[in-house]
C-alpha cells in the first residue's frame, strides 16, 4: 500500500515500523473474512482492512474523528486477522500505534476516561483486585445484574503446593486478577510440574505483566511494568531457571512480546530479548514432558475454548488439544474454533454489547458437542465465558490434576 506519513507522523517514535507494516498490506480483504466483529457488524471500518485504512489516513495527517476512534476501540485485538493474512502484515502493533495517535487527538468523554482509569487501577494491582471481589461476593445478592455476572459462580480453593526442591526449575507469573478469581490455577500447575520433576518459583516482586495499561493506551506505563517485571526476574535466570512459565495466555502473549516492545531501550532491550524468549505457555513445557507417568485417568467429555492470545498471537493453536487428548480426555468438536469469545482483556468492560454477542456464540459453539466441562488458557476467557451462567469453564491444567493418580 502507498504511503506518504506526514511530518508530524515521521516524528513518532515508531514512524517506521508504522510504515512499513501500511506498506505491507496488500487490502486483499481475506482478514475480513475471519474478524469477528466484522462478521457481527458487516461495517468494512469495524474489519482489519477498514482500520488499516482509518489509520493510514490518521498518519498521513487526515483530520481525526471521535468515529476513527470508534472503530479503533471495537478492535478486539484477537489477532485473527495476522493468522488469515497471506502478506503478514503485523496488524496489533500498526493498532497500537494508530490507538495512541487518536487517543492524543481525540478526548474521551468523562465517562469513558473514568472507566477507564478506574480499570488501570483496580485490574492490575493484585490485593485491590482481591479485596474488591471479596466485598463483590459478600454483598452480591444486592449488585445489579450487570455487576453481578462479573463475579465467578464458584472460586475454587487453591490446593497445597509442593514443598519439595527439584533440580530442574521454572518461574511462574502469578497475574493480577487470576489470584482472587482462579486461586487453584496456579497451585495446580505447580502439582503437575511437581510430578514431573520441575519446581515453581512464583517471585513475588513480578507483578501484571503490563498488557492493561498498554492496551488502555497507556503504553509507557505498560512498558514500565515489563521493566519491573524483568528486573525482579532476573536474578533468578542468571541462576539457572529454565523458563517463564504462565498459566494465563494473555500475560504469555504480551510477555513475548517484551523484547520487540524494549528493542530501542539500551537499558533493557537485550535483558527483554531473553526474557521474551525464556517465556513459555504451561502447554510449551508440558507436550515436552513425559506425561504417560503422570496416570492421568478421567471419564470426562471436555470442550476447549482456545484463547485468541494463544493460538492467534503465540501460534499455539491446537497444542493444548494434543495434550489433553494424550493425556485419555474425551474432547469434543468447536466449530468456529478460530473465533474469539469477546473477553479480549478489558473489552467485555469498554465494549460490552459486542463481547456478550460474541460470548453466546462462542458458547453456541463450545455447547454444540454437549460437553460437561469447558476448559480454556486464559482467565479473562475463563470468567467471561463463566459469567453466562451455562456449563463450567475452568483452566485446563485443573481437570488434569484432579485426574492424577
């Protein structure tokens, strides 16, 4: 695609990987084909190729509309788009550039800059997010609806973790929201690495990954978060631990994407490149494993929900199948697999009408095979699809350590 920036564009700190990502699109529109809130809307500007145009034109010094804007936030950032285009166009990182372009020249009305600030402060940090959904669960028969189905229907307990000191080791992000809303998330994780012979580090000085404050627009804050999170790491990698490991697809995605975010940054840009690539998915350390001496036995029929963040941006897309087949559970078809379920980190706030449209036809899908157990990787996948109030949805690496022998 031609493009001329304008001078002020050619300014921009990323003016060149801007360009260069306009000038690798071709507009042949098959990204359309596979965008979901394309296919809800059937708007061309509400599909890739329409926002790659709104952006191109945001750059090349057009007047910026509160409709650019629109657009741009009804992206969910699923990244279907990159898996569908034949010219590899790296469309999430062209989005976040065009975002903060617009969102310095176009103001938010009060109610969205509330709303949004108030998600940057409370997702985040850990005990806020704890302590509120506890007072949420204790005062919940007088919330409205609208608060009440962000509320998990059941928090299981975390489980003991393992005391015992492989020699092998990994660490482990713990995450903002998944502590309070899926505490035994990780603890199984730990169990099953456990049984493998790989002990987990949780460091505790690593905090949210940094993807909520970057995707709400507020980029250097989200790459602060990265800086801390690999400084607190550090230590540990010099030392000899193997991996990074997540549990939560999401914080995965963005954490490998630690060292194309620093590259510029002489500070951390190498340090980044070896955390990016010391990061894997639970699903990357487990298909590697032995996993036939684990014992695994369960009659259960499981549907997967696979996360946008893992098989559209970590390209992971059908592993944790592999791995749930090899391990005896009965999984049943998801037609539509590619799709997102509208969770999409903060979208099911900012955007909510779309994201319960796209989370009743992903649950159409997942139901279709009559499942008795959804399972996913990621936790906003998890309690979005949960909050329908229709069949269970937990983490993965659960129904595999309630089926250890």
């Amino acid at each position: 695609m031609q493009t001329t920036l304008s001078e002020q564009a050619k300014r921009l700190p990323r003016a060149e990987e801007a360009e260069s990502i306009l000038r690798s699109c071709v507009h042949c529109g098959f990204c359309n084909a596979t965008c979901p809130t394309y296919q809800l809307q059937g708007d061309e500007l509400d599909g890739p190729r329409g926002r790659i145009y709104l952006i191109k034109q945001v750059l090349e010094g057009n007047h910026v509309t509160e409709k650019t804007q629109l657009h741009l936030d009804r992206c969910l950032s699923c990244r279907n788009c990159e898996t569908t285009c034949p010219s590899g166009v790296d469309y999430h990182n062209l989005l976040d550039i065009g975002r903060e372009v617009v969102d310095r020249a176009v103001p938010r009305p009060l109610d969205q800059r509330l709303l949004r600030m108030g998600l940057r402060a409370v997702v985040p940090n850990a005990g806020l997010f704890k302590t509120l959904l506890s007072l949420g669960q204790s005062f919940r028969p007088l919330l409205p609806d609208a608060i009440k189905c962000k509320l998990p229907r059941q928090i299981h307990p975390a489980k003991a973790r393992p005391t015992q000191r492989h020699t092998r080791r990994v660490l482990m992000l713990e995450g903002c929201v998944q502590p309070a809303l899926s505490p035994n998330t990780n603890a199984a994780t730990a169990r099953v690495l456990d049984r493998l012979g790989i002990s987990v580090t949780p460091i505790s000085q690593a905090g949210c990954c940094g993807a909520v404050d970057y995707h709400l627009n507020a980029q250097e804050a989200g790459l602060n978060r990265a800086r801390r999170n690999i400084d607190a790491w550090w230590p540990s990698l010099e030392s000899g631990a193997e991996a990074i490991v997540q549990t939560a697809s999401g914080c995965g995605a963005f954490v490998k994407d630690y060292g194309h975010l620093l590259k510029d940054d002489p500070a951390y840009a190498a340090k980044a490149q070896r955390v990016s690539a010391l990061t894997k998915d639970l699903v990357e350390v487990l298909r590697d494993e032995p996993l036939e001496t684990l014992g695994v036995h369960s009659d259960l029929r499981l549907a997967f929900h696979c996360p946008c963040t893992l098989q559209h941006a970590q390209k992971l897309g059908g592993a944790v199948e592999s791995v749930l087949i090899r391990l005896g559970f009965n999984l049943t078809a998801v037609p539509d697999a590619h799709l997102c379920c509208g969770s999409a980190g903060t979208y099911s706030m900012t955007q909510p009408e779309l994201s319960q449209q796209l989370r009743d036809n992903k649950l159409n899908a997942l139901e279709s095979g009559q499942p008795q157990v959804i399972v996913t990787a990621n936790i906003g996948c998890q309690t979005h699809l949960d909050s329908a109030g229709r069949t269970p949805v937990r983490h993965w690496i659960e129904m595999v350590e309630d089926a250890l022998h």
